[in-house]
DNA sequence: GCAAACAAGCTACACATC
DNA sequence: GATGTGTAGCTTGTTTGC
C-alpha cells in the first residue's frame, strides 16, 4: 500500500502537463481497434500505458474483479488436468476390424433438412464483410484547429475548473 | 466359384484392408508401404474377381472415420491415406497412358468403377445430420478431386448438385471443404466448356458461386478459402483484392503476403491503377499493424527485389505522382532497407533532369535523412541553398516562362510534372539550411517571383507560402511579404481592368462575372427554400457586424455593384487563397499586426459581403483566421458567424462551423455571453441544428467533431447538449453517417477516459440515454418493416455495454488510489435500476440484467451507495417476475454485492468498536465519510452538479427517477417508495406532474430520432424558439 | 549471405457450453 | 447471447543447410 502511495506521488508530480504526448498516443492505441464503433464495438483492456510511457504507469494496474486472491492457492490441478485431457484424446483408436452392421445406417441416417444449412439471411451480406472507409480519426486530428490545422490545442492538460474557460489556450 | 472359398477370400480382403487402416490411423510414417499394400490387395482381389468386394470393403472402413471430429488426426491419416491411394493409381494410369503401354487388364475401367462407388458411398453422407460427417466427406472430396480421372455425366451432377447446396451449410468447416471441392470445377469447366472467356452463366457456374462466396459468407476462413483457390483472371481479380478491405485480418494480410506477392511483376500490369493504388493506400494504412507491415514488406522487398532492385522503376510503378501514400511507402523502404539508402546519390549532373520519380526520391530522401539525422548523407547529396534556388526556378521558368529557358531541355516536360517537380523542390526547401545568407536570398526571390505568378496552383501557392515563412526572418517580415504579393496581383489586376476599358471603350460587357453570380445565387435557392429572405438578412448582418465597412451602403451590396476599381472575381480568389495560406501560419495577435487589419479592410470583408459564393466561403475562412488572432474581432463576428452556419448553403456552413468551433477553442467561452455578446444558448441551438440535420452528413460531422474538441477542452460543459451528442452517436438515422459514427466512437471514450469530470458528466446523462434509446428500440421493433431498417438501430445490451465501458472508472488515465473508490459507475447503476421498472419489454429487461454484471465494484467504493445498489436490485427480485437467465444474473450481482460488502464489514470491523449494535444505516454514514475523503466524486458532488445544470434533459433525468404506474400499484415495499418520495421531494413538488412530464419526454425523444414528426425534437431543450432565435440576439 | 526450418509465444477468431 | 477455452496463423528468434 505504501508503494502505491510513493509511486502516486510520483505520478502526480511528473504527468500533469508534461505527458501530453503520452496521452494522446495511449488513447490513440487503445482506440485503434475500435474505430468503427457502435456495433463492431468490444471490450477491451485499457491497459498498456506502461509500455507508451516511461517508467510511469498512469493508469493503475487494473485491479482484477474479484477473487483476484483465489488465483494463486489452488492451482496445481488445473495443468494436470489439461494434459490428462490431451493424453484421452490421443488415447483414441479406431477398431477397424469389428463390423457394426447398424453404423452406416446411424451415420447416413435420416435427412432432416432442417438444421444442416445456413439460415436464408446468411446468405447475402450488403457490407460483403468489407470494412468501411476510415477516417482516421486521432487526438493529432481532434487536437489540431480545423481551419488552421497547423495550430494545436492542448486538450489533455489537466485542468482544475471544470468551466476552465481560458484552459484550453491553443498552442502552437 | 465356392460359396465357402468365396466367403474366405472376401473375409481376406476384409482383413487385409482393415490391418491397413488399423496401421495407418496411427501415424503417416508407413503411409508409401499402406499404399503398396492396398495396391497390391486390390490387384489380387481384381485377379481373384473380388473387385467389388475390395470396393465394399475400402468404403465401408472408410465410413468408420466419417464421424471424427475436425481436429481429430486419427481421421486427417485415414483421408490422407486415401488420397494418397487414389492419386497414385491416378497416376500410375496416367504414366501408363504416356507411355502408350498395353493396359492388360483394363485399369482404367477398375480405377473408374472404384472411384464411382467411393465417391457415390461417401455422398451418402452429405447430407448427415452429424456435421462432422458432413465434414468428412467433403473433406474427403476435396483430397481426392485433382485424381478422380473421368467421371460420368450422372455422378457429376450429383457432386455439383450437393456440392452447390454444402456451400451454404449450417457449419464453416463443412463450407470450407465444399469451396476446395468447387475451386477443383473451375478449370475444368473453363477448358472443357469455355473457348472464350466470358461469364456466360452455365460455364462459369463455380466461379459464380465462388465469387459470391467470397462476398457472401459470414465466416471469415471461408471467405479466406475461396480467395486463395478462386481463379486468379481478370474477372475474379477485383473480387479477391477486394479482400484487402475484408473485416478479418488476416484475410486482408493475405492479399499483401500470398495474393499480390504470388502475382509477381504482373502486379503492375494487370491490376487496374486505380485499384492499385488503393491497394497500397489500404495497406500502409490499415489499423493492423500485421497488415501494415505485410504491405510494407511486399513493396520493400519483394517487389524491389522483382525490379532486381531498381527503385526509379519501382516509383514508377507506383506512380507517385498519382498516390499521396507513396511517402508513406518510401519511408517505409528507408527503414527496411539500409542497402538502397546507401546506394542513393544526386550528382549535380542530374539536377537539370529531374523527372517525377527522382524528384520525388529527391525529398523524400532529404525528409528522411533530416528526420533521421543522417548529416554524411545530407552533406554528401545536397549543395548549398543558392543552387537549390537556381534549381528551383529552373523548372519555374519551364513551367510558367518556357520561352524565357534559352536552351530547351532535351525531354519535353508537361505541366502537370513541372508542377509535381516544383512541389518536391519546394517541401524540400522548406526545411533546408538557409544558414548561408546569399542563399537564403536568392531562395526568397525565386519563391516570392513564383507566388507572384497568378497561374500558380493552390498546392504550390500552399507549400511557397510555407517556403517563405520559412525563410522569413520573422513573422511581421512574412506578413510584409505575403501581403506585397496579394496588393500587386490585386493592382496588376485592376490597373489591367482600366487598361481594357481604355483600349475598349465603355463598360457595356458586363461580361461573364455578372452571370456567375446570378447562377450562383441559384443554385443558393434551389438548396434552401427561403433563401431571398436569408440573403437579405445575411447582408443587413454584415453590414451592421462587419467591422470596418462603415461606408458601404446596403443597397450597394443587395445591387451587386462592384465598388470602383474592384478586382475581377478571379483575383480575389487568388488573393484569398493565398491570404489564407499566410493566416495560417501566422500568431501574432491582430493588435501588432497593423498590415493584417488593412488586409481585412481592402480584401477579407468585401470577400465576406460578395455574392458569389466560392468568394464568400474563401472570406469566411479568412475572417475566421483572423479572428483567431484577435479576440475583439472574434466576438465581433460571432453573430455573422452564426447566420452563416444557420442560414448557409451547405459549404458556407460548413466553413462557418470550422470558423465558430476553431474561435471556441482558441478564445474559450469568453466570445459568448456578455454585453455585446451571442449568448451561448443560442450557439448551442445551432449545434444541435446540424447534428440533427442528417440532409448535411459533413456538416454533422464537423458538429460532432467539434462539439467532442470543446467538451473535451471544458469549454462546453453543458449536459443536454452532451447527452444529445452521445443520443446522435447511437441515432439510427445516422448509422450510416460513417464519418460521424467514427468521429464518435473516438471522442466520447476520450472525453470519458480523459478526467473524472468528464466521466462524471457521462455517468450523470447515461441512465436517460439509456432510457430513451430502450423506448425507441421498441418502437422500431414493431413499427419498422423492413429487417435492414431495424438493424439500424444498436440493441440495447449494446448501447448498455458501451455506457458501463464509458463510466467504468478503471479506464481513467491518471488513475490515483482513489480510482478504486470511485463510484462514478455505480451512480449510473443506481439510474438504471431506478428506471429498470420503467421498462415494460421483458426482453429489454433481459439484455440489461444479464450485462449488468460488467460493472464493477471494490470494497474500497463506498458503502451507502454499494447498500443502496443492493437494495434496489433485491426489489427488482422480489417484484418482478424475471426468466432464468435474467434472475442468474440479478442473483449474481446481489451475490457479489453482498461479498464485496462483507468484505468492507469485516473491514471496518477493525475500525469500528461496538459492530454488533450498529444498523447498517448506521454503518453507512459512518463509512461514507471515512471511505470517501480521498474521493473527489462522491455522490453528494455528483448532486451538485445536476442541481447546477438543472434544466432541459435533467429535468427529464429527474423526472424519469419518480418511479411509475405500476410500482405504485405494487406498493407494499414502503422502504422503497419512502427513499424515491425522500428524493423525489428535493426535485419536484408533484409526483403526478412529474410522472406527466416524464411520459412527454420519452415521447419527445422518439420524435428527435425520427426527425420529420417534430422538427425541433432533437433539441431537449424545452424552450426552443426554433430557426428565428438567433436573429433576436 | 541468404533462405529454409523450427520452436516459442502471441492474438483475433472460432468453438463449446450453459 | 454471455462466457470461457481452443486454435489457426502468424511473428520472432534461433539454428541449420545450400
């Protein structure tokens, strides 16, 4: 607890302003996969901040939801388990020399068409599975003025007063 | 023959063949020894006249694997093994033939009765209700297609018949298979039926299917399937480059990494430019960074490599001159390959030689070497400043003074290279040494002699005007300078003007300017119904808010006559093009900028006031630059601004909404809301305007974009204007705006993610978007006729996911310790669980119970809330009556609340004395301070804050938390209605009203999605005066 | 010196289960 | 449809062969 404490100081004392950089590239990677939006959208960790900035790690380490504890105490079945489970698989042999007269009949057995074939909708998709045109959105785009795109603002400083008129001061 | 020796032969047979596959099932390595095993079985039982007893038994063992799984290797052996059998007996028929022996004993008729039978055996489970059956015998099918020989006419029907059905079965697996067996038909049936190639239906059949395959399917590896074994010609091709927009990555990679690498040099033959040169855009632009490397290294290496590593000729193939992505290529191969950077040298000799492609290698090599501090490279390649300038102007004077150029160059040059050789010389003199003086000088005069030019283009007026601010010694210097070129052209112009009019005589030709305009304002009409009436009151705007046109009367301006000595339209245009290009890149304020404000008088506001409209929009550009730099002109102009934006045609508005969001963003709110000011609500209501106005997507897109920029930068903090900001986002009226949509789902998880404020503010609107957009998802469910139009809206599970993901406090930056107590999140479940019972449709009830479970709770959150939650979801499960899965869920949730809140019990047990006499009432005022006083979001702030908004959608947020008709019949939970009528008292004085006002909310809502009912709809704001408002500022 | 071959590790997608 | 598990298809790094 102590070390989170030290290290929030830390973070306090080196991000605010200076990290601007940092932040525009951490939202720009973490969005990059969600770009499309509305229903191509999926959750997904919002995590890597260790890696886009230094040493300091602005976002927390995501606490894990809960039974984060239970994880480690008993976990020695679990590879056991799975290498029991290859090991069945591998297990399997075919006798090829017994002769199951009712087999084929199983397997050719009776049609019924209704389950084996793809749902009518399916069948036809307007988008045929391409991606839309992308736009490219970015906080280099979002922050730059639309008219004069040379010119940036400075949107992730962070602000004391919510009404911060005079905060968002453009910047070259 | 003897019924007894008969049985002993068969039976040998049997086992003969059965021991085969009883070996072969456990390993490929005796897979050659199987085979000449049952070779040599089968020729016995042939000589023994056991041949169909052979057949039986092979396809009777064979069916024994039909029911093994996909991953099941035992069956991958046995198919192996077949298909390794046939197509050796395949093959051994075919060397026979070659080498024209005597076929003794009639091989082929053996091999084609026992492919007959095996094809007609294994058909008998196609259509098996056990998909892994279905799978096999496909799977079987596709191994053995390229050895079949010939097959009669019935049993190929048969194949393409049930062939054409698996191609839509149930299972990808099956599908897959089914696509390998069909690509096997496409060659044939192009030799065997098509002399010509043409996409006559019949004959090309498989192709077809495969072609809508391709498109067609949902799952991604069968789309990969048939792009890999789909016949590569000029009809299919643009069907499998296509691919490189698919939505599976790895599809897309494939293109880069298999497809176009297999073509080979005929990349650059038969693809069409087009095509082509989308195919690079998408490559080195793809969000995958798999992707984006796949198309790097397909142009870097692979394709270098075919031009046996020419890069000139690679530029050519690329057409640089066509494909702004080349830059993107070029850097890329830098980076890859060291070995061709040092390779590149510009000896002086070529300098005079330049074509597209060294040109362009000429500054994308200097960019690279500069960016990458390569000093050897530079100095070694680059001379000094002064012969870049004689260069440049080199190709200045062919383009624009060819008969100046004594000694024409050997290759005749057109236009459009010059210009593309002029850029390149120019981007690269833009961030050159000028340390040498003379240099710098003789730059300035070939750039400043080039902007002077009026047939200059606007690319090249951009990048010498960036050239000149570049070699400036400071700004004033530049604006001097720039400003010298626009009055010259503009005298040259005019005095060109008194010059005709002398030569000719009178003023009679009012010639074509006049027309222009007239068509102009037509055009104006034909997009807005009252125009006249907008022009007029757009022009007594400007006259009264202008700055500097004291003179000018309004008559003059509604005439259309030109003041005297007024530059022909085409100037001004040349002069405001390249005025702002010079506001651009200026920053000094307006105040010490004395040449500027002149510019204003002389150039920028005729240009606002002229009629015809490219002028205009050029004006407001130029208007809006300046105002950047002053924020008296700014406020000064906000009301034209406004008029432009509401009263435009669409491109006008689309400037003036740039203009209005670029001044908010640089001056802040201090524009609005003032004496002599546009009062903010007013601009709100012109956003809302355009966001609704799904007539003008790019102007939505701009609203959108711009509103996010000023949310995001605190200048606009107002919550009904945000929430309708995130209700357009999931509007199914512009689902189909894709700028829009992306512009969303960029800007609100930044807005969100980027302060607890902002989130705060998106917890506070989410419960009433959710609301809103349940109420008109059930409305579209049984309203809306057609499936595609239903589809346009997100299911509420959906927009419920997306608002936990938004107001879930671990994806914060800058999270502190506090984050853990954030109950920014929970604040928002609280809404929703006070509106749950709003909802009627049990099946929106179900989509929010079973996501409820995503939010997230910590013991360290703090504790009332944590109760309150608790208690409200016990409600839920105690009066209404939920299906299983819904009740699971809810139970879940109480199960972990009730964990987390043990947790903070035994917690505080240590803290508290005397546990066992305390309520937990009690313990909740108690733990709310102690766990809260690191937490700047606490509920009661989170109060606050709607309290200090409380107008428009927070009314109706409030309003919707008074519980409804039914929980008031159901009323024997007495703790429940106690806490909403406790709340309620602080909002409202009547339940009743409230409950009424409530409903015209929802209805009002409804009509904001579907525009055409209810104009002003969107606007939650009650008091919308509609259009007129902002002329009464 | 380059390409092929191989294992180890990763991620988006597919599959299975309830 | 939410959930957890499995796997195809790489990518990376190392070794080996031509």
């Amino acid at each position: 607890q102590d070390e989170e404490g030290d290290q929030d100081d830390e973070k306090n004392n080196t991000v605010e302003g200076i990290f601007e950089k940092d932040l525009m590239t951490y939202f720009d990677e973490n969005l990059n996969r969600n770009w499309r939006g509305r229903e191509h959208w999926k959750v997904r960790n919002f995590k890597k901040m260790n890696q886009v900035s230094k040493g300091a790690d602005l976002l927390a380490k995501t606490p894990a939801p809960a039974g984060d504890a239970t994880n480690q105490n008993t976990e020695n079945d679990k590879p056991t388990d799975a290498k029991k489970k290859s090991k069945q698989k591998k297990a399997l042999e075919i006798d090829f020399f017994q002769k199951d007269d009712g087999f084929e009949d199983k397997i050719f057995g009776p049609k019924g068409r209704a389950k084996i074939d793809m749902p009518i909708k399916n069948r036809k998709n307007d988008s045929h599975y391409l991606l839309p045109d992308d736009f490219h959105f970015s906080t280099d785009k979002i922050t730059r003025l639309f008219i004069k795109p040379g010119q940036k603002m400075s949107l992730f400083q962070h602000k004391r007063h919510p009404s911060g008129d005079t905060s968002s001061r453009a910047l070259d | 023959m003897q019924n007894s020796d008969g049985n002993d032969i068969n039976t040998r047979i049997f086992n003969s063949v059965a021991e085969v596959f009883q070996k072969a099932q456990s390993s490929y390595a005796g897979h050659r020894k199987h085979i000449a095993v049952l070779k040599k079985i089968q020729s016995k039982a042939v000589e023994q006249g056991y041949e169909d007893a052979f057949n039986f038994w092979f396809d009777k063992l064979v069916t024994k694997i039909l029911p093994l799984k996909k991953n099941e290797i035992i069956g991958d052996r046995i198919v192996k093994l077949v298909a390794a059998f046939i197509a050796s007996l395949d093959r051994e028929l075919i060397l026979a033939k070659k080498q024209d022996y005597q076929l003794t004993n009639d091989e082929e008729g053996i091999f084609s009765r026992f492919v007959d039978q095996f094809i007609r055996h294994i058909l008998r489970g196609v259509e098996s209700l056990d998909k892994n059956v279905r799978f096999r015998v496909l799977q079987l099918l596709a191994v053995i297609m390229d050895n079949i020989g010939e097959i009669d006419e019935s049993l190929f029907n048969l194949l393409i018949l049930s062939l054409n059905k698996r191609i839509h079965d149930r299972e990808p697996t099956v599908r897959i298979q089914a696509v390998f067996c069909l690509t096997k038909f496409q060659d044939e049936e192009q030799t065997e039926h098509l002399t010509e190639l043409s996409d006559d239906e019949d004959n090309y059949e498989a192709t077809r299917t495969l072609v809508a395959t391709i498109q067609n399917d949902p799952s991604a590896e069968v789309r990969r399937a048939a792009m890999l074994n789909l016949i590569n010609d000029n009809n299919t091709r643009p069907y499998i480059l296509e691919r490189a927009r698919d939505v599976n990555i790895i599809n897309r990679r494939l293109v880069y990494s298999r497809i176009l690498k297999s073509m080979g040099k005929s990349c650059f033959d038969d693809i069409e430019p087009h095509i082509f040169d989308q195919l690079i855009e998408w490559g080195l632009e793809d969000r995958e960074s798999s992707v984006k490397n796949a198309c790097k290294r397909l142009i870097s290496h692979d394709w270098l490599n075919i031009l046996d590593g020419d890069l000139i000729e690679l530029l050519e193939k690329l057409e640089v001159s066509r494909s702004p992505v080349c830059v993107k290529a070029i850097e890329a191969l830098f980076q890859s390959r060291p070995d061709v950077l040092s390779k590149i040298k510009f000896p002086e000799s070529i300098w005079k030689d330049f074509t597209v492609e060294i040109s362009f290698l000429f500054r994308a090599f200097y960019s690279y070497c500069l960016d990458n501090d390569i000093t050897e490279m530079l100095e070694e390649n680059f001379p000094e400043a002064s012969k870049l300038s004689e260069h440049l102007n080199h190709y200045i004077l062919l383009r624009f003074h060819r008969e100046d150029v004594p000694n024409d160059p050997p290759v005749d040059l057109d236009d459009r290279t010059l210009e593309f050789i002029i850029e390149q010389l120019l981007i690269t003199a833009e961030k050159y040494d000028f340390s040498d003086e003379v240099g710098r000088r003789s730059m300035l005069t070939v750039v400043r002699n080039m902007l002077a030019l009026t047939a200059l283009s606007e690319s090249l007026i951009e990048i010498g005007i960036r050239v000149m601010k570049s070699l400036s010694i400071n700004e004033r210097d530049f604006v001097t300078m720039a400003i010298e070129i626009i009055n010259d052209i503009r005298d040259d112009d005019i005095e060109k003007q008194e010059q005709e009019e002398r030569n000719k005589g009178k003023k009679n030709d009012v010639s074509d300017d006049g027309d222009d305009n007239d068509n102009s304002i037509n055009d104006d009409a034909a997009n807005d119904d009252d125009e006249d009436d907008n022009i007029a009151s757009f022009h007594s705007a400007v006259e009264n808010l202008v700055q500097g046109n004291g003179n000018v009367s309004e008559s003059d301006i509604m005439n259309n006559l030109p003041p005297e000595k007024e530059a022909s339209s085409e100037t001004i245009v040349l002069c405001l093009t390249r005025s702002s290009c010079m506001l651009e890149l200026v920053n000094t304020p307006l105040t010490e900028n004395i040449l500027i404000a002149s510019l204003m008088d002389t150039l920028i506001t005729p240009a606002v006031r002229n009629t015809a409209p490219n002028i205009r929009e050029l004006g407001v550009k130029n208007l809006g630059l300046c105002c950047l730099l002053d924020v008296k002109l700014a406020i000064d102009n906000m009301y034209i601004l406004g008029m432009c934006v509401s009263k435009g045609n669409s491109s006008l508005k689309y400037v003036a909404l740039q203009v209005i969001v670029d001044i908010f963003s640089v001056h802040g709110n201090t524009v609005v809301d003032g004496e002599g000011k546009v009062d903010s609500i007013s601009l709100h209501k012109i956003f809302y305007k355009v966001l609704k106005n799904n007539g003008l997507p790019e102007c939505q897109v701009i609203a959108a974009e711009g509103l996010c920029k000023l949310f995001l930068a605190d200048v606009f903090t107002d919550d009904d204007l945000f929430e309708t900001l995130v209700l357009s986002y999931f509007s199914p009226i512009n689902s189909s705006n894709e700028a829009l949509v992306q512009a969303f789902a960029f800007c609100i998880p930044v807005y969100c993610f980027s302060h607890p404020n902002h989130q705060q503010r998106m917890s506070r609107t989410a419960a009433d978007i959710l609301l809103r957009l349940c109420v008109l998802w059930d409305d579209m469910q049984s309203t809306v006729e057609t499936r595609v139009n239903r589809e346009a809206m997100l299911k509420p599970n959906i927009i419920f996911q997306q608002l936990i993901f938004w107001t879930d406090p671990r994806n914060l930056v800058n999270q502190t310790d506090s984050t853990k107590k954030d109950i920014v999140q929970l604040t928002f479940l609280i809404d929703v669980l006070k509106i749950f019972t709003q909802i009627e449709k049990k099946e929106i009830k179900k989509m929010i119970l079973t996501n409820i479970n995503a939010i997230f709770f910590s013991p360290d959150q703090d504790y009332s809330t944590l109760k309150k939650i608790l208690e409200y979801s016990d409600d839920i499960a105690e009066n209404d009556t939920l299906d299983s899965v819904s009740k699971n869920a809810l139970d879940k949730l109480r199960n972990n609340l009730n964990a987390v809140i043990e947790e903070i019990n035994e917690r505080s047990g240590v803290q508290a004395k005397d546990e066992n006499n305390t309520t937990n009432d009690q313990y909740s005022s108690i733990l709310g301070d102690s766990f809260n006083k690191f937490a700047n979001g606490t509920p009661d702030h989170s109060i606050d804050m709607t309290a200090e908004h409380g107008t428009g959608t927070t009314k109706a947020l409030e309003d919707i938390l008074v519980p409804d008709n039914a929980e008031e019949k159901n009323s024997n939970n007495s703790r429940k209605r106690t806490r909403s009528e406790t709340e309620h008292d602080t909002t409202s004085a009547n339940t009743e009203t409230s409950f009424i006002q409530n409903t015209s909310a929802v209805t009002k809502n409804v009509s904001f999605i579907l525009p055409e009912e209810e104009e002003d709809a969107m606007s939650i704001d009650e008091e919308d005066n509609g259009p007129d408002s902002f002329t009464d500022v």
